[in-house]
C-alpha cells in the first residue's frame, strides 16, 4: 500500500474517533467541548487553562465559555498560580467531580473494552506510534509557511 493511501486511511480512521466522541457526548446530552474540559481534569487534575487548549485542542473562547458555565453551577474553580497572577489553574470541584462522574464512567469503560481489543492485537506499539505521528504530524505542520489567501 502507497503513503498516501495509508495517511488517508490514518487519517479517516482519525476522524472517526472525534466522531465517535462527538456522538456519545450529543448522547448523553453534553457539549462534545465541555465533554473533553472535564475529561482533562478527571478525576482530580489542576491544569492552566494555556494547557487545556494546547493539549486537548480546545479554542480558548470555547474553553472560556465552558469555564464561566461550570463555575456558575460549582462545577470548576480557577485558581491562580503562586508565581503568576496572569495564569489560572482550572479544577475540578467534588460537585464537579460528583456531576461528570457518571458521564466519564461510561466514556472510560467503551475506551477501556476498545483498548483492550487493540492492544490484544498489536500490543503497547499502537499508542506509541499514534503518540509519535501525533508529534510528527504537528511539527512538520508547524513548520510549513502558509500563508492566508
């Protein structure tokens, strides 16, 4: 099989695990956004909110808006850095943790049964190298000169 073809199938099968959660979290009646935030501070992670939208791919005024919603109803709190007072950390409250539990445990256990099958098949090796063109994919995009038309 070409290159191409390969990154095409990579690529689709990609697409189809972003789907995959956008469909749970539309049927469990949640924001495929709001689904990732808590995802990423489960069960008890403290992250800036520069971190979330970096690793976890969610634009900041989405984050933002997700943030002010979930504080409201004492879901999450900011807390700032010690060493700077521009930078928050975002935490998960017990509310928030008794609230998303449920959700995430039903994410956990259909990711925990899919994993399960994979790595079945083709060990530790499949993450590292999804891990691994993660990386490579983002550099190599990183260093591309683009410009807007």
């Amino acid at each position: 099989m070409r290159i191409n073809e390969l990154i095409r199938k990579y690529t689709i099968a990609a697409f189809k695990v972003d789907g995959a959660y956008a469909k749970i979290a539309s049927k469990l009646g949640l924001n495929e956004s709001d689904i990732t935030l808590f995802y990423a501070l489960f069960p008890n992670y403290e992250l800036s909110q520069k971190r979330i939208c970096k690793e976890w791919q969610i634009p900041k005024s989405t984050l933002n808006t997700a943030l002010k919603k979930y504080q409201k109803l004492g879901y999450l709190e900011l807390v700032y850095l010690p060493n700077n007072k521009k930078e928050m950390n975002v935490k998960l409250t017990e509310e928030g943790v008794s609230y998303i539990k449920p959700y995430l445990t039903i994410i956990f256990n259909a990711e925990e049964k899919a994993m399960k099958e994979v790595l079945d098949k083709y060990k530790l090796d499949f993450v590292k190298a999804c891990e691994l063109y993660a990386d490579s994919i983002t550099e190599a995009f990183n260093k591309l000169e683009v410009k807007n038309e």
